[in-house]
C-alpha cells in the first residue's frame, strides 16, 4: 500500500505524487476516510491532501460549521493515514479552485498533484471557474458516488474531458504529466454522508475538541473563532 510509507513529518517539498481534496468537510466521515484509501490505492498515491475549505462558493452558508471544528473532525479522520488534512486556502487567501490549485504548485513545486473529486462533483463541474484550465493545471481521478454517476457523465464538463479519459496506471505513468487526463474510479460505493450527519446530530461542532489544533502544511495554530 502506497500509505505505507507515509511519515507525518516528511519533507513537505520533497518530490511526491499527491492527491488533493477539496471539501467543506461538515464534518468529515468514514466515507471521506475510505474514498481517500481507495484512491490512493488505485493511482498509486503517495498521500493525500484534505483541503478544508473556508468557504464553498457553491453551498450555502447556512449550517456551514466553522472553519476549526471542520479541520479538527478532518484530522480526526484521517490519523493514522497517509492523509493531511490542511486548512491551507485560508493562508493562501484564494476562494477558487483554480488559484488555490496554482498557488499550491507554486508552494511546492517539487511534488506531482492528482486533483481528486467526486461524481458529483463532476456533474457540476462545468459550473466551476476557469473549470477547462483546472483540467489544464493537473490530472483529473472521479470518484464514483451513488446517484449522481449518470448525471456526471452526461456533463457538459465530462462531454469535454471524455478525449482525455485514461485508465488509472496511465495518468500517473513516466515522468512527466500530460494535461488535461482524466480517469473514472469505480467502487463499492459509500453511502454516508455529512448531511445526513449534520441532520443526526446538529450541535456536533459545538462537541468537538479544537485545542492545539495546528495545520500540517502551515505549521500555523488554528484557533476556535476564526473562519
């Protein structure tokens, strides 16, 4: 296994095949957790970045919890895996996709990244900005998800992307990437989700302990109160 090899404090500019993803994690679950190993697995990961958003521009900010207790229930999932989770947008100061993408190469321009989404994500994608020059800026890996898979392939973003499509073991083979590269991951699917959390229990971020929580990118203390 790919995780194998993973040490919290390895070099963080040493030369590595990492995913990233992108979520609002309210909270972040099993599922996140299981996904995220299934796709290091399938492409051969070195690790794997959970990068909690401050804010979605496409979800409501209603029930939105705040930004600590989101990163606390990320860490919390993802101990003792080959996975950070990292609040690093809120340093970067970006809001889109697209310049957090760019700003994360700038960072660490060592590492090979591997943009990691959901099928449902896909079904939407069309609707990010500068949707065509995320393509451009990493490969692509889809993760199934149930319910959404006829929807996302019948996108407009996967009508685009579908010259480029590529079985797993091709986008991460040679030295070099060739964007845009997409690749459809398919899996038992995982049902859980974090609305239906949030529906179970609504005051769970009030719950959540966020003390000495500190960013695994940043090194930078993350304190309750701050978005």
């Amino acid at each position: 296994m790919a995780g194998a090899r993973f040490r919290s404090g390895a070099p963080l500019n040493g030369p590595s095949l990492t995913g990233l993803l992108g979520g609002s994690f309210n909270p972040a679950h099993g599922g996140h957790r299981r996904i995220t190993l299934f796709a290091i697995n399938a492409l051969g990961l070195d690790e794997v970045w959970w990068l909690v958003s401050p804010g979605n521009v496409l979800k409501p900010a209603k029930g939105m919890a705040p930004l600590p207790a989101r990163l606390a229930s990320a860490q919390a999932q993802s101990r003792r895996a080959p996975i950070r989770a990292t609040a690093i947008e809120r340093e970067l100061g970006t809001r889109f996709t697209i310049d957090t993408l760019r700003a994360i190469k700038r960072r660490y321009p060592k590492r090979r990244f591997i943009w990691l989404m959901g099928a449902d994500n896909l079904a939407q994608f069309h609707r990010w900005k500068n949707w065509r020059q995320i393509a451009r800026e990493m490969p692509i890996a889809v993760i199934a998800r149930p319910g959404y898979d006829a929807d996302a392939l019948a996108s407009p973003a996967m009508v685009w992307l579908r010259r480029w499509r590529q079985r797993p073991g091709q986008m991460v083979s040679g030295a070099k990437q060739v964007t845009p590269a997409l690749t459809i991951l398919r899996f038992d699917p995982d049902t859980r989700s974090a609305s239906a959390i949030r529906a179970a229990d609504p005051d769970w971020s009030a719950r959540i302990g966020t003390a000495s929580l500190r960013d695994p990118l940043t090194h930078r203390a993350i304190k309750r109160g701050k978005s």
